[in-house]
C-alpha cells in the first residue's frame, strides 16, 4: 500500500470515541496513541521523499512503487481498483453498446430510410429559407395498387368511350363539373388523368381507387417540388464557390493596396448540409479524452515520426534556399507598382542644397518630375484596383440578389404545393370517412336486419303458441259453462227429486240443501249427513238420497271454484300473453322504423356526395362570424343560375321602374286637372262675388257723370289735368335736382378735403413705420432694461396712434358711403314713374 493510502486509513482510524471502546481497548489506549503517532510520523516522511524525488533530476527519480510500504497490501488494492475498473467499464461499454444501437435504429429509420433526406435551403442576405420534401422509397404494394388502379381507370374510360347516344349527356354533364376546380394540383400540372369526377364517386370500390390516385397526385407534387429545390441547392453550392473564387480576387487586390478588411464568406449551415449531425467535432467533446495504453503508445509513435519528419524539413536546404530567394515559390511574382519607388540621386542625401551643381539641380528636377509621374501613376492604379475590387462585390452582391429572389419564388412554389397537398390530404380524409362511415352504417344495417329476423321468428313463435294457449282456454271455458249448467240443472231438478214428498218437508230438504259446512269438509259433512239432522217424519232412504244429492252439489260447487279459479289464472296468463305479443309488435315495428330510417340515412349519406370546391373571394356569400366559415346550411349555386336570377330581376326592376314612372305621370296629371279644376272653381266664385258686389255698388255724382260724358270729352280732360301734373312734376323735379347737386358738390368737397387729411395721415403712418423701424433697431442694438421700458411705450403709443388713425379713416369712409347712398336715394325721388296696378 502506498503512503497516501495509509494515510487515509489512518485518518479514519484516528477518530474513535473512548464511549465505544472496549475494556482491551482503554488498557492498550496509550499503546495505540503511540502506534498511531509514529506512522503518522512516518507517513510524513514518505510524502517529504516522494516530494524531493521529483525535484531531482529524471535520471534520478524514482518510481513512485518503490515508496510502497506494504507491496502485497498495495497489490490487494489494486488488484481491487482494477477489478472495479473493468466492472465500471463494461457496464458503461453496455451503456455505449445500447445507445448505439438505439442510434442505429432512429438512423435506419427516420435517415437511411429516407429516398430524399429532410434539407434546406436558406438566403444569402435574409433569414428566409425553403425546406424540401422528404420522402421514403414508394413500396412495391404501392406500385402494384396505382397500376391496378390505373389499368382499370383505362377499362373505364375506354368502355364509356364505346357507349353512344345514352353517353353524350353524361359527358356533357362531367365536363360542366370538370371544369369546376377542387385543388392547386391541376394549376401546377401534376392532376392525373385518371381521377375520377367527384361527383361520379359513388362506390366503396370507387373511393379506394381515388384514394390510390390521390396518394400518387401528392407524391408527384413532392417530387416536383424537390426537382426544382435541387437546382436551387446547386445553384446554391455553384453561388457559393463563384463568390469564393471572387472573394480570392478581391484578397490579392487588397493585399496589393495594403488593406486589411474582413470580407463576407457564405457557407452552408447544418439545415443545409444535415450530414452534419453525424459527424462528431473534437471541439464538441467536453470531457477529457481517455486513451488506453495501446492508443497511448500510439500517439506517442505518431507524434515522434512527426517530430522527425519537421527536423528533417527543417535542413532541407533546398526548401531554405527557395524560401530565401522566391518566397517559397518557383515562379517569381510581378513587383506591385504600388511599391515601385524612384531612387534618390546620391547627392542628396551626400551634399547640402547650396552645393548642388547645375547638373545636380537638373538631375533633381528630373527626379521630382519622375516622382510626380509615378505618383499620378500610383493613383491611376489604385483607383483601377479599387473599382475592379467594387465591380468584384457589385457582382457578388447582384448574383447572390438573383439567388434570393430566385429562392422567393421556389418559397412561393413551396407554400402552393403545400396548399395542394393539403387540399388532396383533405379529399382523402372525406373519402376515407365516407368509406368508413358506409360500412358502418352497413353493419349496423346488417345488425338491425338479422336482429328484425330473430324478432319476427320469435313473434312467429309467440303467435302460434298464443293461439294454441287461447284454444286451450276456449275449451276450458266451455267446460267450465257446462259445470255451471250441470250446477243450476241440479237446484232445478232438486224439487223434482222429491215432488212425491209434503211440501213442508221439501222446503226444509231445500234449506238443508243450501246449508254448507263451515269445517273441514269430510267432518263437516259427516255432521251434516247425521242422522239427528233428519227433518221429523222423514224415513231413512229418502234422507240418504238428500245426503247424497247434498254431497253432489257441494262437490260441484267446489268443482266450479276450482274451475273458475284456473280460467282466471288461464285469461291473465293469456292477457300477458298478448300484452307480450303486443309489445314485440312495437318492438318489431320500431326496429323496422329504426332499419328504414337507416336504410335512407344510409342512401342519403350514399348520394350525398362531399365535394371539394376552391372558391375565390366574393364567390362566398355566407356570413363569416367565426375564423372558419359555417357551411352547414348553405346551397351551392351555380353561377350561371344566380346570373341568371340576377338578369331577371334587373329586368323586373326595370319594368317595375317604368311602371312606377308610368303612375307618377298619371298621378300627376290627376293632380294637375284637380288643380285646373279648383282653380277654377275660385274664378267662378270670384267673379259672383265682384258680380254681388257690382250689383251693391252705390254711384255718386262723379260716377254718374262719367257714366253720362262721352269718352273723347273723357279723354281731353284726362290729357289736360296730366299735362299740369306734368309741368307741376317736372318745375318740382328740376329745383329738386338744382339742390341735390348743389349738396352733391358740398359733399365732394368734404370728401376731397377728408382725403387730403388721410393723404397727410397715411404720411404720418409711413413716418411712424420708419420711426418704428428704427427704434426697433436701436432697441436691438441696445439691450438695457430702460431703453425696452421707453421702447416699448413708444411703440405702445405709436399703436395706439395708428388704431385711432384707422378707426377715423374707416368712419369718414363709412360717413362718405352714407352721403353717397343719400345723394342716390334723393336723386332718384325727383325721376317720375308711373307703377301699375293688377287687380285679380
């Protein structure tokens, strides 16, 4: 055991306490204490050696075996490290071994499975990428089911094309619903030929092979998809290495002009190349890599050969000597122009400028000018390089646009195959519902009818023994009437028993003969039969013959009881039994109700055929409250019809229309002659009122007088009495209009001298500007506190000023209007003019 094994153990043991010890224990303490001390003292010793051998030189050291105190113990010890090693060895072998094998499985399964594995292809400039398709090799099943399917599509096809008259409006009919479309597939030109219509689909047998059809239709849009996102991928990976290859250009171009920039490499990410996920990095191994000694010894090989393989490099002198001379090339580089230089002359850096020669200053002169040369050239060349570097990008940047745009439309490719794919998947699951649901509504169908069976056998069964149980009642029913004629024939013929008897003894007989025991029978007959019970007077045969009778008659009653308690017992059986019978009539009834209601769910589930429409927007005239729309009471119309419809009732509005006008201009003729009508009525009723009142009228002496003079003496004294007011009118006039403009020149010599004054005060107010203005500049160019106080009354005042200014002008312009319109107003008082009068 080496030392730091001891010492573990002796930290271990050195930690007892004294309440668990036993009495040998306490007696050897100081023994033990000691012991301990000295291999704690010796452990301290091995560990100071095992430090100063490895100081010393490797020669010296040595191994770390020979410290061992204990060599067996130690090896006891490792012999149980080992064995411990292996047994955590393999059990983390068989970890590895499962995880392997489980990665095995997931691999062949959802990897190696895979005809075209699951990849992407993503933008250069953007974060957009388009996936593919992946898909499985198609099972040979699958081909053998499209080929049967096809083969009899063909049959179909080929024995509807043989059929004639009865065919053509069938085809017409298939083509009008042909035309209508169900999915994306045939706008990519990927439907097969062979589908059915949707709405000829009828059959389970039918259904299955649209679903075969369906299934293909789906794989060959995957197929096609992933066609075109293989050219996209090599366009991709051709894309990628251009821009590489231009990218190099574009390094020696700014290595050229010694410019250090970062250039924009792509690569394909793990999306792209999924590969990837197999194969494992070191830089993804976070644990410390294990090695076993063989693999140890290996490595330890490889990297000695590799250590003599660089010293053996590095004497190459052929190698150094290429190194030294071309820079590790065999073909010598261009010099760059841009690190071409001129050579100074030697004077220059030799002798001061006042010693130069003409020659010299000449020579200097021709260096400046080269240098200036070869500077203008530099420039030329930088510029070329630099824009052959920006033609460079320019290209990668337009190529790489391309691609983006380009992958824009595969992304578009991508989202109307999915839609596509959908719509089939869609199909598939109606049909595969509508298959399912067929056969179990046949089942259930075939349930009911064998159930109907075995109820209608089994009421078979209940009939012909109810009849039987009622014949059997029937026949007890007649036995049981005649116990009761025989019962009534006997109380008849009880008197003709003893017709030779006295009546009082036949009357006592006769209640005797009512009287029944009470007992039990035997005794209580016995009792009645007794002889002490014998009427007097009545001898011993004739008794006996009573008792016998007596006793026939009770027997018979009893007999009757019986009887007539089975047929009561034999009637509810029977009741039961009908009511039974009765109700299996129901049950019957009911179960064929529930088969024919099946049998035409069944037949309308078979002819109600879901199908698939792509509508566009407009087309959908159902109210869209919830995310999805409710179809569940809506009619499918053709367009034609609503077209149709939509025909008519223009054509209805605009008669009706017409018709509307037709009775408005009816109308308002009515209302025009109703009018014309009231009208007049008011001119017959006015004129009877001016006739009433002409009739009134009183005339007075005037009146009389012009009814008496004739018109032309009328007339001349018209004329003259006008030609007076005339002169009167016109003498008056014209001393009107002398002083109306005798005011008028007043007025416009007022209005001159009040605009001489808004003349002089417009001055005023265009001085005060200037004055304002320059205050305004004094004021700005002198800040103070009391040049703004006296500032602002000045220019305070000077508002007011020009307020008071303006309010004077507007009154003398308001005051000049109104005289104005006075002296209008007075000249037209002096015009004559006659106004004429309408009476109605």
């Amino acid at each position: 055991m080496d030392a730091n094994t001891e010492s573990t153990g002796t930290d271990t043991e050195t930690q007892p306490e004294s309440e668990y010890l036993s009495e040998d224990d306490l007696n050897y303490s100081d023994t033990r204490e000691s012991l301990l001390a000295r291999m704690e003292e010796i452990r301290r010793t091995i560990q100071e050696m095992i430090l100063e051998n490895e100081s010393v030189p490797e020669i010296e050291r040595l191994e770390l075996k020979e410290f061992n105190v204990d060599d067996e113990r130690q090896s006891m010890h490792d012999a149980a490290l080992d064995e411990e090693v292996s047994r955590v060895r393999e059990r983390i072998e068989m970890e590895i071994l499962e995880r392997c094998y489980k990665r095995d499985l997931i691999k062949r399964d959802c990897w190696d499975s895979l005809k075209v594995k699951d990849r992407a292809v993503k933008a250069f400039h953007t974060e957009h990428e388009v996936t593919n398709y992946p898909l499985k090799e198609r099972p040979q099943a699958e081909f053998d089911a499209l080929r049967r399917v096809v083969n009899k599509r063909k049959a179909e096809q080929a024995q509807r094309a043989q059929e004639k008259a009865a065919e053509e409006e069938t085809e017409d009919l298939s083509e009008a619903q042909s035309g209508v479309a169900s999915s994306y597939s045939a706008e990519l030109g990927l439907s097969h030929p062979d589908l059915y219509d949707q709405f000829s689909l009828h059959t389970t047998e039918q259904k299955l092979n649209q679903i075969v059809l369906l299934q293909d239709v789906i794989f060959q849009i995957k197929v096609a998809l992933n066609a075109h996102f293989d050219k996209v991928y090599k366009q991709k990976v051709q894309e990628i290495a251009r821009v590489k290859e231009r990218n190099k250009q574009v390094k020696e171009l700014l290595d050229e002009l010694e410019v250090d920039e970062e250039l924009w490499v792509p690569v394909l990410n793990d999306r792209e190349v999924p590969e990837r996920v197999f194969v494992v990095k070191d830089s993804e191994i976070t644990a410390e890599k294990y090695l076993t000694p063989e693999q140890e010894k290996e490595e330890e090989r490889k990297r000695l050969e590799e250590q003599k393989r660089l010293a053996a490099k590095s004497d190459d002198v052929r190698e150094r000597a290429l190194d030294d001379m071309m820079d590790g090339v065999l073909e010598a580089k261009k010099d760059s122009l841009l690190k071409s230089e001129v050579p100074q002359p030697e004077f220059v850096l030799a002798k001061p400028n006042n010693q130069w020669s003409e020659e010299e200053k000449k020579q200097f002169k021709e260096y400046e000018k080269k240098v200036k040369e070869l500077n203008t050239e530099k420039d030329k060349y930088r510029k070329s390089l630099e824009n052959e570097i920006k033609s460079l990008q320019k290209t990668t940047k337009e190529a790489t646009d391309r691609f983006d745009e380009g992958l824009k439309k595969l992304f578009e490719m991508k989202i109307k195959s999915d839609m596509a794919i959908c719509q089939e998947e869609l199909k598939i699951k109606a049909l595969n519902y509508s298959v399912l649901m067929e056969e179990v509504m046949k089942n259930e169908e075939m349930e009911q009818a064998q159930k109907l069976e075995e109820m209608s056998a089994q009421r078979k069964r209940m009939a012909e023994d109810l009849q039987k149980f009622e014949k059997d009642v029937e026949l007890f029913q007649e036995s049981y009437e005649n116990i009761l004629a025989d019962d009534k024939a006997q109380d008849k013929d009880f008197r003709k028993e003893f017709s030779n008897l006295h009546k009082a003894h036949v009357d006592q007989l006769y209640k005797l003969f009512k009287r029944r025991p009470r007992g039990q029978k035997k005794n209580a007959m016995e009792e009645l039969d007794a002889h002490r019970n014998m009427p007097e007077g009545l001898n011993q045969p004739v008794w006996e013959k009573f008792c016998q009778i007596r006793r026939t008659k009770i027997d018979t009653e009893h007999k009757i009881k019986a009887t007539a308690a089975t047929l009561a017992e034999m009637q509810a059986t029977l009741l039961k039994r009908r009511e039974a019978d009765e109700a299996a009539k129901q049950d019957m009834e009911c179960l064929a109700t529930e088969l024919e209601n099946l049998r035409e769910e069944k037949n309308n589930f078979l002819t109600d055929i879901t199908v698939q429409f792509l509508l566009k927007q407009g087309q959908v005239e159902v109210t869209n409250t919830d995310l999805i729309p409710d179809y569940s009471e809506s009619i499918l119309l053709h367009r034609g019809k609503v077209e149709e419809l939509n025909h008519t009732i223009l054509t209805l509005g605009e008669q009706k229309i017409a018709t509307m006008v037709q009775t408005k201009d009816f109308r308002k003729g009515i209302i025009q002659v109703e009018w014309d009508n009231t009208m007049r009525r008011m001119q017959i009723e006015d004129l009877k009122n001016k006739e009433r009142d002409i009739q009134k009228l009183r005339l007075t002496e005037d009146h009389k007088e012009y009814l008496k003079s004739d018109s032309d003496s009328r007339v001349c004294k018209q004329a003259i009495s006008m030609k007076e007011t005339q002169a009167l009118q016109t003498k008056n006039f014209q001393k009107d209009v002398k002083y109306r403009k005798q005011k008028i020149r007043h007025l416009q010599a007022q209005t001159a001298i009040k605009e001489r004054k808004n003349a002089a005060l417009d001055k005023q107010i265009q001085d005060m500007h200037v004055t304002v203005s320059q205050m305004r500049h004094i004021y700005e160019a002198s800040a103070t506190e009391e040049n703004e106080a006296l500032n602002t009354e000045q220019r305070y005042q000077e508002v007011l000023l020009v307020q008071r200014l303006k309010d004077t002008a507007r009154y003398q312009m308001e005051k000049l209007a109104f005289l104005s319109a006075e002296a209008q107003h007075l000249r037209m008082r002096n015009v004559p003019s006659l106004v004429q009068i309408k009476y109605n």
